[in-house]
C-alpha cells in the first residue's frame, strides 16, 4: 500500500518545458528573457560576503518589501516576497482554499486553458477544481465570477496577459471579476512587463480591491529563472494571511540582495523589454507571412498555428526539436494544434524563421 495520500498517489505532476542543459540549442520554450540580468544584479550577487552567508537571511525580506513597496506606490506591509511566483500560487491555494469536502466547495475557480501548474497545485491540496472554458479569441467569459460563487470558490486565479494566448484583460474587466467574485482573485502578473500596462491600480489608492492579489515574478523581466524570486501585491490582510503560512526563511540572501538590485536597476531591464517586443511583432509578421495564424499577444511569447496544408503543430514542433529548435508543444485541448514560441535574440528568432520558411 502507499504511503502517499490517495490525491498525491494519483498525480501527474507538473512537467516543466525541456531544459536541455547545452548553448547549443535556440531554446524558445519556457519564456525565459534571452538577455542577461542587468550588471547592478551580477555585482550584488558577487557583493554578498561570508559573513552574510553565515548568517540566515532577513525572515521578511525586509528591504525588498520597502524597494517594492516604494516601486508600486505601495505601503511595505502590502509586499511578500516569495521563491518564485511559483511559491506564492502554493502558498495562496493553502491560506484561501479548504482541502476537498463532502460539498465540493471552498475551492478554485481558473480558467481553460490557463498556467498549467495550477492544476496541480489545486490537486496537491485536494481542493475542487472550477474550470471555465474562455471564449473563441480567450476572452473571460462574462459569468466567469458568478459560475465560481455558484461553485463556492475562495480563490480564483487568472493569467492576466493570458498563458499561452498572451491575451490581455483591462484593469477595467478585471476589477469587475473582483467585485462579483466572493472569494480573492489571484492576478498572475508573470508577464506583464512585455504587456501595454500593469493592473496595480487594482491594490492601490481609495479604489483598491481588499480581494485582489497580484503576482509578479523576476524570472521573465528580469531575466532572474534561475534566482527563483517573486512577489506578491495586495491588501494588508491578505498579505498578513500568506505571511502566516510561509516558511520563515522562504527567500535566500543572494535572492534578496539580487532582487533589490534588480528593482534599483529595472530601467536598464526595460531594455530588454522594448527589444523582446519589437521582435514579437517582427516575427508575428514574418509567421503570417507564411502562413501561419499568430495570436496577438502582450506577452514575450506567442501562440502561432501552423499553416492549413502544412505540417501540423507537433510535427513542425519535432522537427525542430531535431534541428536543435526547442519551441513549446501542449496536447491540450485548444492548444493541440497551436505552438507557443517564445522571443528570443533577433539572431534566435531569425534561426526559427529560416528552419521554418525552409519546411515551406
Ligand atoms: C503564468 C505563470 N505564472 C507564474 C509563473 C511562475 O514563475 P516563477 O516561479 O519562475 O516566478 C510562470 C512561470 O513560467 C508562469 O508562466
């Protein structure tokens, strides 16, 4: 007999896009920003001293709340800083949600398709699961809060712009979920420095939202996947309630000092942003070019179907597996035959375009 609980016995677990650990591939399947962390964060990497290391770090990540805090307009006691974006989806399944009951409530709303690691973080918590189709162009449908109130969710979560469609929703819609919704709306902010704006308005000021959260993650702006560093924005209770459940140590020091130093130095970062998405529109031309139908997208990825009498979405994606070209292939419904690509240098992108035009 198992050990495991029964839920955690019958997982598929969470499988991450291929990290072929080599240079020698165009990699342009798991989001990753194609230039490096700015110099501010090598130095405060390579500034971190014994001294420091021997000690443990500060529990709250004290001046990275106060950097955030100040960045947002925000106040420190409305930041958590977490490892990963990942560690806050976790940490608010835990604090809002109630391990499956004989009435199937108190669990998550989402929508389909979405960030495929929610499904599995619901189901490592054993919390029911709402998923909500989107519309045809992966809109929100309008009655999205009112089937999770029906539901009796506490927690919904949304990609906002949208993975892997790269679709954005106005603070305006969003703030509309947010009164409608009973429960906390979870605002996944993972790729919003590539978006035309953010949804902080949403947790600031006299027309903040006590119910709405917002993810925000170093990995993709700036360039930090490796560092593993995030954060969370919301109203002080909210705050306080994830604060509760986190480990007391959940951010490392070389993590902090690289953090805060990646905020001080986030105009050099914007950079990267403006090159990620002049080459988004550049290669969403040159796919529909040949024929392909791209999604428009606020995100540094995009979401391309192959052309009609061409080969379909998961041979083109083997293919270019076999030419050293990784891009990002879902057997999902609605996405099975589609192609998320990620942008990477113009020279990467460039390598995409030619193993295409060259399959005709
Ligand atoms: C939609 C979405 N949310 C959150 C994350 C979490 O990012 P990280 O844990 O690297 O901060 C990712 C990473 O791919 C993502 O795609």
């Amino acid at each position: 007999m198992p050990y495991e609980r029964d839920n955690i016995h019958s997982l598929s677990p969470y499988e991450p896009g291929e990290q072929p650990q080599t240079d020698k591939v165009v990699k342009l399947n798991t989001n990753e920003n194609p230039y490096p962390p700015t110099r501010q964060v090598m130095e405060a990497i390579a500034g971190v001293g014994a001294d420091a290391l021997r000690r443990y770090p500060p529990p709250m990540a004290t001046p990275f709340r106060y950097a955030a805090a100040q960045m947002h307009d925000l106040e420190p006691d409305q930041v958590i800083a977490t490892n990963g974006g990942d560690e806050l989806l976790r940490l608010a399944v835990a604090v809002f949600c109630d391990p499956a009951g004989e009435d199937g409530r108190g669990g998550i709303g989402q929508t389909l398709p979405t960030y495929s690691l929610y499904d599995v973080l619901a189901r490592i918590h054993d919390t029911p699961i709402v998923r909500v189709p989107l519309e045809e162009d992966w809109s929100i449908p309008q009655d999205f809060a009112k089937r999770l109130n029906n539901a009796g969710c506490r927690l919904a979560w949304v990609v906002n712009p949208h993975a892997p469609s790269g679709r954005f929703e106005s603070s305006d819609r969003l703030r509309q979920i947010a009164a409608d919704f009973n429960g906390v709306l979870l605002v996944d902010e993972a790729y919003v420095d590539f978006a035309r704006h953010d949804a902080s308005d949403l947790v600031r000021g006299e027309d903040a939202m006590d119910n709405v959260l917002l993810l925000r993650t170093l990995s993709k702006g700036y360039s930090l996947a490796g560092l593993r560093f995030g954060y969370g924005l919301g109203s002080r209770d909210l705050i306080a309630a994830l604060d509760k459940a986190r480990d007391s140590y959940n951010t490392d020091i070389l993590a902090q000092a690289a953090a805060v130093a990646a905020l001080a130095s986030r105009k050099d970062a914007a950079a990267t942003w403006t090159k990620v998405v002049d080459e988004r529109r550049r290669v969403g031309d040159e796919l529909a070019r040949l024929g392909w139908w791209v999604w428009p997208s606020d995100c540094n990825f995009i979401l391309a179907k192959p052309r009609e009498n061409g080969p379909g979405a998961m041979e083109t994606y083997e293919s270019l597996k076999r030419d050293g070209i990784f891009v990002r292939y879902f057997d999902q419904d609605r996405l099975e035959d589609k192609l998320r690509i990620t942008l990477g240098t113009p020279e990467q992108n460039d390598a995409l375009l030619r193993a295409l035009t060259a399959r005709g």
